[in-house]
C-alpha cells in the first residue's frame, strides 16, 4: 500500500496498537502519533518508531488519551491537526478482554458497563471525532506516488480493531462480546455515513492474538491457556504484526503470508526455550519494488559464537550487503507476479529453495530449469535471473536463498568477481561484497 500520510494509532502502546504505529513508520507514514492511557509505554514505541521510519520527514509523538472521556478525546485530535495539519489514517486498537470468570448471573452492572464504556462508547468518540476531523480536511491522492492510480482520492482512512466475538463468541467473555458486536455495528455504520466525504471505516476482526490482552487472560481464567490452544486451527495465537499487515494492507508483494521467524536459545537452566518471534529484519525493497528481501539472519565469522546471543545482536544490528565475507545470509525473497530479475552473479555458494510458485532459473549460457514448490538449485557463482512464472505471470512467488562466502574464483582462467548488473543499485553502501559493476551485456540475454 502506498502510506504517506499521518497517522493516529489510539491504544498505540498495546500489543496489536505498537505493531500498527511501527509498521506505519516503516511503511512510509509521514508521522505517527501513539496515544494511549499509558503514555510511558506510548513513548517507548515513539522510539521505535522513530528507528524504523523510511519517510524522510518523519515525526513522532507519544500523547495521553482516555478514550471514555469526550474531551480528552477532542483534545488528541485538535493537536494533531494544530501540530501535523491532518489526520490521514486513524486505527483505534484500545480495548480491554476479559481478566476472571464472567457469568450472566453473577456479572455487577459496573462491570459491564466497563467494557462498553471502554470498548464501545470509546469506539464511538474516536471514531466520531477522527469523521469531524477528516471531513474538515481536502482531499488527497489514496496513492501519491502514483504506484496506485485507480485509488482515486481520499480524506481519510479508519480502522477499528473489532474481534472474532464481534461475529460469534464464546463462554465465559458476556461482557467482552456485547461491547464488540455494537464496535462492529458502529463501525459498519459510520462506513456509511462517512462515504460520501471520501472516508472509509472499516473493522478488523482479529482471533486470539498473542498480546498482553490474551497474557491477563491466561494469568486470570484457569484454563484459558489450554482453552485457547485447543481452539486454533494453525497451532498457535496471531503474533501483533499478522493484525497490523491487515490493518496497513502491508505486505506489498500482495497474496502471500507473512512469514514468521522464531529464534531460540537457553534459558538459566540450560533448556531449550524461543527467544524471539517476530517477522525477520532488514525488509528491503529490490528492482523497482518488484521484489521484497526479508532477511531472516545472517552471520560474519566461521564458526559462529552463540556466546551471549552476540550473534543474534550481530543479526539484528546489520543489515547484509547481498554476502557478508566470512559469512553467511539466509534471505527470503517474494517476487511480484512476472517479475524478470536484472542477470546477476553473486560471489557466494547459494543454496534456493522455492517455497512458493514456480520459477525459471536461466543462467548466462542460455541454459534454463523450471522450479517448483520444493525445488532446490545449488547455484556455484553462477551468472543468471530469475523469472516468476507463477500462474503464467499472474501470481507472487517465494525463495529462500542461503548464501555463503566462497574462496577467489577462477573461470576459463580468468578470476571472476560478483556482478549484481541492475540489482547493485539497491545494494550500495551495504557491507559485504561488493554491488558490482553493470554489465552491458545484460540486456542481450
Ligand atoms: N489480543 C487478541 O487476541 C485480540 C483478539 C481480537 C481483538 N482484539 C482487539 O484488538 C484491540 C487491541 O488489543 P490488544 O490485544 O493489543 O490489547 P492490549 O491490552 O495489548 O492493548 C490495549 C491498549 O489499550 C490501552 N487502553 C486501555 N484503556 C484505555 C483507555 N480508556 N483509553 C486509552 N487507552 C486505553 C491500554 O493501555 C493498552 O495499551 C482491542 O480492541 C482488542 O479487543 C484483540
């Protein structure tokens, strides 16, 4: 999606409200303002923020907001709009999930009228007052950068964080589902009264996702845990950023999954334990944003230290270039449907393996492979391209590509060096080997 706006993330501090106000930032928002209850923790993911924006521009701020109470509310818009000139993009990810047991016999009226307040009326303010202050504003391009030029325009995008108890529900969650089925309701409601100004409302429903929200539920309700467990289909919660792809349209290699990277270690007893879960780093756009690199890890020495998690820093820290010398890069890539790779040589030994769709592998000499799902090529610093042939050119595709440094390589005598051809532009400046060197010759193959 093409975000450049500004955005409001009401809740930002919790878990799906951060994974939202950060992957904004790195989507490309011109600002990000995090309001929350929790104004401390609204900073913290200010500061994240901050680390991850890609737009230039890029300005952030942590504000305090109750959303039960009108003028609070009022107040958090009419700054935005004094401070940042408009309010482009607006989710509101506050609400509250239920702690204990709840049963309609036995349920106080203050309790109830807690979620509601809170879940419902709270919904109701920020969204009323984000429609007062979007339909103030002019309208502007859905896609500036023209990437999108059917969008037409805009004044405005709403997203209300509903739930799966907004269309169904459960035992044991009265007060929870009653205040989600009327947020749904509002939400497709003010979709309607908001349309002729240029604004659209719309609702994600999330299943259970792994946030501090499920963690006091599972603290409060014995059995939750195991409840849950037994309840989802794919073995585990939705992590925070899953929602938040949704919530942005993120994923701008549009209709495959977001791949999940789980790192493990040792806890003080010596056993095995995830340390991380998360969706890779370094995410990098290639060739035009036909292609997007998600670096799952890479590593700088032979053998690696696992000492003190220094490699995980390592990991985190750098951003490879397309090898790292001395090292390795393990890299997924999702190409856009037909997407024709630039003919590049890496200095390395890559091993690929397709994940999704199917793809040709032409090498300098003519010579080409078709490869499916599962298939694995060894590819020995060879010259070559990819081409996703996916649904004839109609769907995305996937490869997973480890590479390793390789010793000085001689060909037909002549010592040959990596040429990334059209693909070192977007390697320029990064460690490793180095972007290489145009060939002319390219576009002859
Ligand atoms: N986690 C899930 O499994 C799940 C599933 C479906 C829907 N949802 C919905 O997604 C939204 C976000 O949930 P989460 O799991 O990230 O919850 P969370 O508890 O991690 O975050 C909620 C945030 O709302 C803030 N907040 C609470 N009351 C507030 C108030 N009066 N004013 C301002 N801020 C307030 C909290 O400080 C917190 O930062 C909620 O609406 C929730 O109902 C969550």
């Amino acid at each position: 999606m093409d975000i450049s706006g500004n955005a409001l993330v009401v809740g930002g501090a919790g878990g799906i409200g951060q994974a939202c106000a950060v992957v904004l930032a790195k989507e490309g928002a011109s600002a990000v303002v995090v309001a929350d209850l929790d104004v401390k923790a609204a900073g913290e993911v200010v500061a994240r923020c901050i680390q991850v924006a890609t737009n230039s521009d890029f300005r952030a701020e942590a504000v305090h907001i109750d959303v039960t109470k009108e003028d609070s509310v009022q107040g958090v818009f009419r700054r935005m709009v004094e401070l940042y000139g408009r309010v482009d993009y607006c989710v509101n990810c506050v609400g509250i999930g239920a702690e204990g047991p709840c049963d309609i016999a036995s349920m106080p009226l203050a309790e109830f009228q807690r979620f509601l307040n809170i879940n419902t009326t709270g919904t109701f303010l920020v969204t009323k007052e984000a429609s007062v202050a979007m339909r103030a504003q002019k309208l502007r391009a859905v896609s500036p950068s023209g990437a999108f030029p059917n969008r037409g325009e805009t004044r405005g995008s709403i997203v209300n964080l509903c739930s799966a108890a907004s269309v169904g529900t459960v035992t044991g969650i009265l007060p929870y589902t009653t205040s989600k089925h009327a947020q749904l309701g509002l939400s497709k409601t003010s979709a309607l009264d908001n349309a002729p100004f240029g604004i659209r409302v719309n609702a994600i429903c999330p299943s259970w996702t792994d946030t501090p929200m499920v963690q006091r539920a599972n603290e409060g309700i014995e059995g939750h845990a195991d409840y849950v467990k037994a309840k989802l289909p794919i073995g585990r919660m939705a992590i925070p950023d899953e929602i938040a792809d949704a919530v942005t349209v993120g994923h701008p290699i549009q209709g495959l999954p977001r791949t999940v990277r789980y790192i493990t270690t040792h806890n003080s007893q010596g056993k095995s334990v995830f340390l991380s879960t998360d969706v890779g780093d370094h995410h990098k756009e290639l060739v035009n944003k036909s292609a997007l690199a998600n670096i799952i890890y890479s590593t700088h020495k032979h053998p690696v230290n696992l000492n003190n998690e220094v490699d995980v820093a390592y990991a985190r820290k750098n951003e490879p270039g397309i090898t790292v010398k001395g090292g390795t890069v393990c890299r997924l890539i999702d190409f856009a449907p037909g997407h024709v790779s630039p003919l590049h040589r890496v200095r390395s030994i890559d091993y690929c393996v397709v994940i999704e769709g199917t793809f040709r592998l032409v090498l300098d000499s003519g010579e080409e492979r078709l490869m499916s799902r599962g298939d694995v090529t060894v590819q020995r610093g060879t010259n070559h391209r990819w081409i996703n042939v996916t649904g004839s050119g109609t769907l995305p595709g996937r490869i997973l590509f480890v590479l390793q440094d390789i010793q000085d390589l001689e060909i037909a005598g002549l010592r040959i060096d990596g040429d990334l051809g059209d693909l070192g532009k977007d390697y320029v400046g990064l460690p490793g080997h180095g972007a290489g060197i145009h060939q002319d010759k390219q576009d002859e193959f």
